[in-house]
C-alpha cells in the first residue's frame, strides 16, 4: 500500500480534532494533532514564568524545549522535556498562550520539522492551521474545516459544561473571535486555506455526516 497522508486545516473549534481522530482509527493510520505542540511551547512559557507575548525571551529558550509525539493505545501523547503533559495542555491559559507562541517564525520552524519527521515514512492524517499550505503541501488530500462562530463556541461551551467548567458563552465567542484573529493575521505561515482544499463547512453537521464526506473523497487504493 501507498503511503498518503490527509491535511486538515480550520479555525479553532471547527471539529478538526474529533474528526481527524475518527478518520485516522478508520483508516487505520496515526493520527497527528499538531496544535498540541504550540501548546507545550506555551505550558513551558507558563511553567517557567516567561510571557508568552516575549518573542525574544521565547526565542532564547527554545533550545531549552523538547517536544517528542509518542503513542500509547493508539493516543496521541505529547512530552515536554520527558514529561506527558497531554492533559495540562488542554486550559484556556494554554489556548491563549498558544495561539501567541505560534505567531513566532522560529517556534513555528521547530515544530514543522518535528511534523515533518513524523510524517515521513507513514500513512497519517494531521489536523492544525497551515498543514496543506505549508507542512505537507503535497499531502494527497486536503481539507479545510470551517463552522460559524456561534456553532464553535457552542461546541466549546458544551465540551466545558460536561467538564463541570463554568464559563460564559459570549466570553468563549470572544475568545474564539481572537483566536481567529490572531491565527489568519500572523505575518508566517497564518491559517488558511491552501488553493487545492476542498473547504467543508460543517455548521448543523454531525461528526459522522463530516466523517463519511471525506472518506468518499478519498480514493479506495489508498487504504484497502
Ligand atoms: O488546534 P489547537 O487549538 O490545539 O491549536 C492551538 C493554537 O496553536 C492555535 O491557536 C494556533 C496554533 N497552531 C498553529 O499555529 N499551527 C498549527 N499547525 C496548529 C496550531
């Protein structure tokens, strides 16, 4: 079988993870969620007290931090500097901190590598913001994930509800507004959609309708 590999771009909360996720267990490849690794650069920024807005602080520390992807029971783990911190990344602070770290040329530079590396050699679906524009500008099939905003922050609300978080849901629209933001207007690599992705808006869409539209998109040699 030939090895191929699936983009999947959009703007935070457009469901990129879940049906990323889903799409890799069914066609039985590594699924690789790149955002995590923005994050850990965040959570380290966090941990150790330096702010995530510093870019010149943050560009003197990197040599400091690494960030390996691992399996385990077909999950993806993240180690910053050995450590699991898969669950620790998941806070608002972290999402904030993310999305500023990842405005950084040199930050940015780091992470496509390790994506890269990751996805040399094997069949993977990859979820993030510039995966069809600028990690895999080859992948085989790209697509772009979109949902308005007040599906996305309905999602989230819902998502923290169930998690016993308390939060409002005009604070989670604004948030997702500046994410938005912050994502499609930084000067390298922003979140876009590369010119040969098929954009899927998935607003009243159940995972399973997204699920199912893709995998007719992809052709059948590739994974039976
Ligand atoms: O997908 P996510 O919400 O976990 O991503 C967190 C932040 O990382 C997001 O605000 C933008 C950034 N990111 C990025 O710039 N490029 C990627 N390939 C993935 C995420």
């Amino acid at each position: 079988m030939k090895h191929f590999s699936i983009a999947i771009d959009g703007p935070a909360g457009a469901g990129k993870s879940t049906i990323a996720k889903l799409l890799a267990n069914k066609l039985k490849i590594i699924y690789v969620d790149t955002g995590a690794m923005y994050r850990a650069v965040a959570l380290y920024c966090i941990n150790n007290e330096i702010n995530y807005n510093d870019k010149e602080s943050i560009k003197n520390i990197l040599d400091d931090i690494d960030i390996k992807i691992v399996y385990k029971e077909n999950n993806q783990r993240v180690l910053l500097n050995g450590k699991d911190v898969s669950n620790e990344i998941r806070t608002n602070e972290v999402s904030r901190g993310a999305s500023a770290v990842a405005t950084i040329k040199e930050v940015r530079i780091k992470m496509v590598e390790l994506q890269r590396n990751i996805a040399k050699g094997t069949s993977i679906v990859m979820d993030g913001r510039d995966i069809g524009t600028y990690v895999l500008p080859n992948a085989d099939i790209k697509i772009f994930l979109t949902a308005s905003v007040e599906e996305r922050a309905n999602r989230r609300y819902k998502e923290l509800f169930q998690k016993g978080v308390n939060c409002s849901l005009e604070e989670i629209k604004n948030e997702i507004k500046q994410r938005d933001k912050n994502d499609s207007s930084r000067e390298f690599a922003p979140l876009k959609k590369a010119k040969d992705a098929i954009e899927i808006d998935t607003t009243g869409m159940t995972v399973e309708e997204v699920i199912e539209k893709i995998v007719k998109l992809i052709p059948k040699d590739f994974y039976n």
